[in-house]
C-alpha cells in the first residue's frame, strides 16, 4: 500500500460535507408534492355524470370516445353535452333517460355545469347544428347565445408565420394553446374535443403522444375539470371487430384515461333503420349498461339523437330466433311436398335457390324448424312438411293403442 502518496482527506462515514444538507433538503422539496401521506384520508372521486345510477367520467380527469369514422361520435358528444347542461331539462329527461349529473356533483360544484365545445374538424354549419342540438334538447332558445355553453370552432386555423414566410406556430399548435387560453378565460366543468388528432403533429410519434396526454391530464387535474376527447379508430373489415385507436396517441389515451366510450352504427337491412350502441370500452370504476339512440326528426333536419335501452341477452335471442322461425316457416312451406318427403340434399337445394348461401345459415334453418315441428325426419331419413297434416306420421303419441284391454288399467 502507497499510503504516504495518498493525501486526501478522507470524509468521515455519516458526516455530510458543507452545502449537502441544504442540497438533499431541497431535493425532499421538490418530493414532497408527490409523496401520499398515510394519514391523510383522501376523498373519493367526483363524477360528472352517471347512466342509470352508474357513475362515469371523474373530475380532474381525461376521457375518451372512440368509433369508426361517420359512425356517431358527434351526435353522442351532444348527449353527453345536453346532461351536462341541461339539469332541469323535460326534453333531457325524454330524450336521455337515465343520462345526468349526479346531486352529489352539483353539491360539489356549488353552481350548474359549464361546457365548453371545441371543434377542430367539421364545417361550422355543422359545428352550429350541434350547438343548436344541444340548445334544443336544453330546452333553450336556439338563436341566443348562453353563459354555461361556449363552442370553439378550430378548423381553419393555420400555420402562423412571419414576414419572411417562416412558421413561427404550427396549426396545431395553436389550436392548442387557444384551447388552453379558453380554459384560461372561461373556466369550464367540462371540455370536450372534436378532434385531439389536430392538436398533434405527428400521432404516431411515441414522445409527442406521450406530452400531449400527460399535459392533458396535468390540465384537468390541476383544474378540476373533465377533458373529453374523440379519436378514430383503426379501420376494420367489419364495424363491430375489435379494434383500437389510431396510432400511438390512441395507445397512450387508451392507456391513461379513466373511461372510453365507443359508438357503434347499425344498419337494419330490411327495414332500412339506422341505430347506434354506445358501449363502455375501459372504465377504472364500475361497468355501465350499453345504450342505443337513433337520431330523430323532432327538431325538423337538425337530427335530436334520442336513446333508448339495449335489449337484454334473453331478449335479443329470443328476437334472433323468432325471426328464424319465421324465416323457416316462410321457405319450407313453399317447397313441392310430396307424400315422400324431401332429403336434406334436396332442401339444402331448395334454400339456396332462394339466395341463402350460407352453411351456418342453412343448418339453422334445419335446426329450428326441427325444434319447432315445422318439419320433422321419418324413419326413411327423409324430412316431411307438417303442414301437410294436423299431426305427424311418425308422432309417437299416435302409435299408443287406447283400446280397453282385459285386466286392471295400469294407471
């Protein structure tokens, strides 16, 4: 060992060097904000609004609505808008039963609900119309401005640049800020945005997805308010396939917001109904129902979304099945039934002749008019038409001889 070279002091163990205190004191500063305390009991959370009793969307934090392009994502933001607003409102109550602010919120609040409306993608005719569906379903005068409901319309702003031509604030940067800067001004319960994919650059983009959702969460929590936002899903074969939103914001929003709601279009072949689910995607607290709504001429062409209740399971298979039945009831009858009866080759013939070509289709077909003896299979293996008879050839009850026979009855 080369002690006599080594001259530098040495601190001693657990003795701090001058200025170190001060530096690990205000480091626990900078913690001490975030560091839950044990004893403290923190509250639970405020919801703006609740569906047959089922909370959802908390204060202080960030939601999402997601669904396939022109599949009525806007007509939903106006309900959601309308019980927000619209406390006291009969058409609220008709048109969206179930769907309101809970009294523990307004108690929270000490005064109505405030909205404020940003739309980043729509032409403004369309962005007045959902002002004015929410003006009509508050039951207030459509052509007259209020307080409690602001709508900020984004779409055409664009690059800012300077004298030279140079772009000192993109679009969507500003549409940011000016979001913000009416935050700021107005001071809403809620905000709701038409469009967060125009208030990104590049949504595909881990980091800047990152910021914008951790910068919205900060907003509404240091705000205590709700910050909706809607954003396309992926593009599937069929509307109801699962899928995500798009791009690494929808990742980053779906895996940091509270609730997602997804609307989803319907469209009734033969009648020519058009019909939207809103189902509850993610949600940190308590599933809710599923609601549906279609969109009603109450209001002449502005188009009044009016919901109504999903059917139960049972229901619903009850529903499929009677139009199977029905169905069945339909083709078979029209079959050329001889006294022979038909093979299962030739009705599968038959059926497809009438434009069924799916196998899943067809056997259900069999399978349901078995069950319910519109037809029924004899012995031969060949399938007879009970509507040619009162009862079936091969009904077992007809083969039980009633004849009185000598000795006691054995029952």
């Amino acid at each position: 060992m080369n002690e006599e070279n080594n001259n530098t002091p040495q601190q001693p163990i657990g003795v701090e060097m001058p200025g170190e205190a001060d530096a690990m004191k205000e480091r626990l500063r900078e913690l001490q904000p975030y560091l839950l305390d044990a004893t403290e009991n923190y509250p639970e959370p405020i919801y703006l609004l609740e569906h047959n009793g089922v909370p959802f969307s908390t204060i202080g934090g960030v939601q999402a609505l997601s669904g396939q392009k022109k599949n009525g994502k806007t007509f939903l933001l106006a309900q959601l808008m309308a019980a927000v607003l619209g406390i006291d409102s009969e058409r609220v109550k008709t048109y969206l039963p179930g769907l309101r602010v809970p009294q523990r919120t307004l108690e929270y609040l000490g005064h109505l609900p405030t909205v404020l409306y940003v739309d980043t993608e729509m032409e403004k005719l369309n962005s007045a119309k959902v002002l004015r569906r929410v003006h009509w379903l508050c039951g207030w005068q459509m052509d007259l401005p209020c307080e409690r409901f602001h709508v900020l319309w984004l779409r055409s702003v664009t690059d800012t640049k300077d004298d030279k031509g140079n772009v000192k604030e993109k679009a969507y940067q500003k549409r940011y800020r000016l979001i913000r800067q009416a935050i700021d001004i107005l001071k809403p319960d809620a905000v709701f945005i038409d469009g967060i994919r125009d208030i990104i650059g590049n949504f595909n983009d881990n980091e800047e997805s990152a910021a914008l959702v951790s910068d919205l969460m900060a907003l509404a929590e240091q705000r205590q308010i709700c910050i909706w936002n809607t954003l396309h899903m992926n593009p599937r074969m069929k509307n109801d396939d699962e899928s995500k939103m798009r791009g690494h914001l929808g990742t980053e929003l779906g895996n940091k917001v509270t609730d997602t709601l997804v609307c989803i279009k319907h469209k009734n072949d033969k009648t020519g109904e058009v019909y939207f689910t809103v189902k509850q995607d993610d949600a940190r607290g308590k599933d809710m129902e599923d609601w549906e709504f279609v969109v009603t001429g109450a209001a002449g062409a502005l188009g009044v979304p009016q919901m109504r209740a999903v059917a139960s399971e049972t229901d619903i298979t009850e529903s499929k099945n009677q139009q199977l039945r029905t169905e069945a009831d339909d083709i078979f009858k029209l079959y050329p039934w001889t006294s022979g009866g038909a093979t299962w080759t030739d009705l599968d013939r038959f059926i497809r002749s009438k434009g069924i070509t799916s196998q899943r289709h067809i056997s259900d077909l069999f399978n349901i008019a078995v069950e319910n003896g519109i037809i029924y299979k004899s012995d031969k293996r060949k399938y007879h038409y009970a509507g040619l008879s009162k009862q079936a050839p091969n009904d077992e009850a007809e083969q039980i001889d009633f004849t009185p026979k000598d000795g006691p009855i054995p029952f």
